[in-house]
C-alpha cells in the first residue's frame, strides 16, 4: 500500500520514501509553555499525534521528537505579571499542557526535550555560524546572515518585502541588513541567561529548534512540521541556519503544516472573547469529542470550532459506542472486516482523517445490521483497530454513556431505571411511560434489552 503526503516544501503530495525505513524519523515545533493550551495548539498535537500514529502502522520503527520552548519572552512577561519565578510558570504551564493532550488521547513523543536543557549545543553551533561567516556579532547580540544564504526565503516563497515585513523583529540599527535575524542576545539582571563567548545573554527561538533536532534526529531527518503560522519566520530560519551549519546538507526532508483553527468562522482571538481553551472545553465535551472534531477536517485545512460541529462529533460517537455496546464482548475467528482496509488507505493517503472519519461510520452502519455473529465480529474488529489509528475508541462503552464530561445525576438516573423496571413488572405502564418521557426529557435514552434496561447521553440538538 502506498504512502503519500503533501510536502510543503515543493507544494505538492509525494510519495513517502523515508530515509531509512526501519527508523522513520520526525519533529514537530511544541508549545512555549507561558499559558494553558488553547484548541489552537490541541489541533497541532493532535494533528501530529494522527500523523505519528499512521506511520507507526506502516513502519516498525518511527522516532517522534517535539519540543518544549521554555526560555521566551512571552515566559518573562508571564511570570513578571503573575510576579512568580520563570521555573514555576513553565512547570505548572507544562504539567496542565500534559495532562489536557493526555485527555485528547495525544501520545507523549518518544523525546520530549525542552530548550534550557540545550544551551551548550545552541552555542555550539551558532559558533559554527560565525565561523562560516554567516553570522555576525553586533552589540552583543549575535544575528544570522541572510544574504549569506543565496535561496532565504526560498522555502516560504516570500520576496525581498515581504522577509522584512514578516520577520517579526525590530529592524534595529546593528543590523546589516533589515532581514537579519537573532540567534543570541544579552539577558538582564532580571532575565534569564547563560554565559557565553558573546556574554551573559539567551538563545533566540529559532535556534532552539534547530539545536534540538540535530541532537536527537541528525542533521537531515525525514518529517519537520509544526502550524502553518510557522513557516516563515520560523521553518524558514531554521532551514537556513541548520543547512548553513551542516555545510548544505538538507534539514528534512517533507515537511507537513497543520492549517489554524478559526471559531464559529471568526479568527480566534481574546479580544472577540473567543479564545477557547482546551482545559475549559473539557468540562463540557469529552476528549474523544473534542478530537472528533479536530479531527473533522483534512490536517491541512482551516477547521472551524463549532457548537454545531462538537454536537455532531458527540453523536457520532455515541452512535458508535452504542453499536458496540450492543455487540458486547463477541469475537470473530475471521479478519477484522474490509472496512478496515478503507480507513487505512484513506489515513495513507496524506493523513485524509475526513474520509477515514466517514469509512468509519460505514463500518458502524454495518455492524447495526449485520446478522451474523462472524460478521459482527469482524466489524467490532475492524472499528477497533480504526479507532486505535485514529486516537478514538479507547473507552469501554458502558463506561462512555455513564462517565466523562455528563456524569451529573447518574444515581438519580440509575433510581429512576429501577423504579421503571419495578412499574413494567407490575405492568404500570402508564408509570413506566411516564418515567421513561421524565428520563427523555433530560437528555437520557433508554435501550431495553434481554439482559435489561440500558442507557445513555442523547446527543444534543
């Protein structure tokens, strides 16, 4: 089965020929831990967390490397505001950023390294930079050279304007030139720093990055990606400043962008009061019903957060669970079913989650009218495995109707139940009816079954 992916390097979808395709290697940018995770960075982790899981069926071995930016000046003003050390802020900030991925089913990364642990190789290379005169000392800040590198901007596809326009710097005074850009400066009293042959100061962003890379990947691995707000000035920084210090050689070789997140169609911003917070999203919805919807749109799109969309992925999976409630514990001595064969084909094909999400259903479709215990099986297999590449499926579906973000009012429920039971064996119908409306009007159905009555969350409206 073939593998292929879109390169934003060449701005088109290639087939998939890892360097070495028994270690399949990939990094993906992190977070810079200074606040909570908002569903912006979520659709990035989980993003990237699908994509990783792809090739884990494909290849026996993938090495997934994402960093932790933890040495920043959005970190300075966090912590000058909250008037708390800068050690505190990035440890609270990442131990809440691990807990809510953990709740979107986001896999830790194989290396989770964070860039105050790198100092000594950011130094290193920027030290290789000078010497190749691609780098410059000025006012004890040290910038890369552009026009040192003839094809900058060559990866963005960004002219002469636009480079200085997008480079999110000051164009200050000591710059040869406008473009340039920091991979050291000085650090105050009150700042973090380090020492350094150009004095006490910190390593710019995208330094960072490519230090880390080299450390755990090589200098030229096979995946580099991240959100497609990094592509300039971050990926095309560190492409220039990896290749120039690896003497040409390559970075990586297909890179992969995950398209931003707007929210009920508007750009997510606090100033709308639209900011979504994954840790607040989750007292409302479920992990698996946040990730259905990050997962709702092809990883390259724009995807849209929607009260309608989350509804819909709430029903989705409740549809799903309940067809494999109702399957309970049966087993298939066959494969698990074809469709299987489908969502895998869909998911190799440039990660297409929409067409994987949609054979999935199918496959659910299917098992709610199959007959025979044998097909049934093979079905509850295949959605199983599905649900494994996807990052879905992983609760016991008892337990997905009666825990989770709705777990309010389950004795009440339970009470009611009983006494529904108690009025049909008495033959109260009119009781039961009653009871079963009261149980409705909450939002709760009722399956009744030889092995008595079941029930669940209807999805919402």
């Amino acid at each position: 089965m073939s593998f292929t992916l879109h390169n934003s390097a060449t701005r088109q979808k290639e087939i998939f020929a890892p360097i070495d395709p028994a270690n399949v290697r990939i990094y993906a940018c992190g977070p810079t831990v200074y606040d909570l995770a908002h569903v912006g960075n979520a659709r990035m982790m989980v993003a990237f967390d699908l994509i990783v899981r792809v090739l884990r069926d494909a290849f026996p071995t993938v090495t997934y490397v994402r960093n932790i930016t933890d040495v920043d000046d959005k970190i300075n003003a966090a912590a000058s505001a909250q008037g708390l050390p800068i050690d505190v802020i990035t440890d609270r900030t990442t131990r809440a950023m691990h807990e809510d991925m953990a709740a979107l089913g986001v896999l830790p990364p194989d290396v989770e390294p964070s860039a105050t642990e790198h100092i000594a190789e950011m130094i290193a290379m920027i030290e290789i930079l000078i010497a190749g005169a691609h780098a410059y000392v000025a006012e004890n800040h040290v910038l890369f050279s552009v026009t040192s590198m003839p094809d900058y901007g060559r990866f963005s596809g960004r002219d002469r304007d636009a480079q200085v326009a997008g480079a999110r710097v000051d164009v200050a005074p000591y710059k040869r030139d406008p473009a340039d850009f920091v991979l050291w400066k000085p650090s105050d009293a009150d700042q973090p720093g380090w020492d350094s042959p150009w004095g006490r100061g910190r390593p710019g962003w995208h330094i960072e990055c490519s230090a880390m890379c080299k450390a755990y990947l090589g200098e030229t691995f096979d995946i580099h990606g991240g959100g497609l707000d990094l592509i300039f000035p971050h990926h095309e920084n560190e492409i220039a400043q990896s290749v120039c210090a690896h003497h040409g050689a390559k970075l990586a070789n297909y890179w992969l962008h995950n398209g931003m997140v707007i929210i009920e169609g508007q750009k997510m911003s606090k100033s709308l009061g639209n900011f979504v917070v994954v840790r607040e999203a989750l007292e409302r919805w479920k992990g698996e019903e946040i990730r259905w919807l990050l997962l709702s749109a092809h990883y390259r799109q724009p995807l849209d957060w929607t009260e309608a969309g989350l509804r819909q992925a709430r029903a989705n999976l409740n549809r799903l669970y309940s067809a494999l409630r109702r399957s309970g514990d049966i087993a298939s001595v066959r494969e698990p079913d074809g469709a299987l064969a489908h969502i895998r084909a869909a998911l190799r094909d440039d990660f297409n989650t929409p067409l994987a999400l949609s054979e999935l259903m199918a496959a659910v479709g299917r098992l709610n009218r199959a007959d025979s215990p044998d097909d049934r099986g093979a079905l509850v297999a295949a959605i199983r495995e599905a649900g494994s590449l996807l990052g879905l499926v992983s609760e016991d579906p008892e337990g997905w109707f009666k825990e989770g973000a709705a777990t309010e009012g389950n004795e009440e429920i339970d009470k009611l139940i009983a006494m529904r039971t108690e009025a049909r064996q008495k033959k109260d119908f009119a009781a039961s009816d009653r009871i079963r409306d009261e149980l409705l009007a909450k939002g709760v159905v009722l399956e009744d079954g030889s092995d008595g009555t079941i029930w669940r969350f209807q999805a919402e409206q």
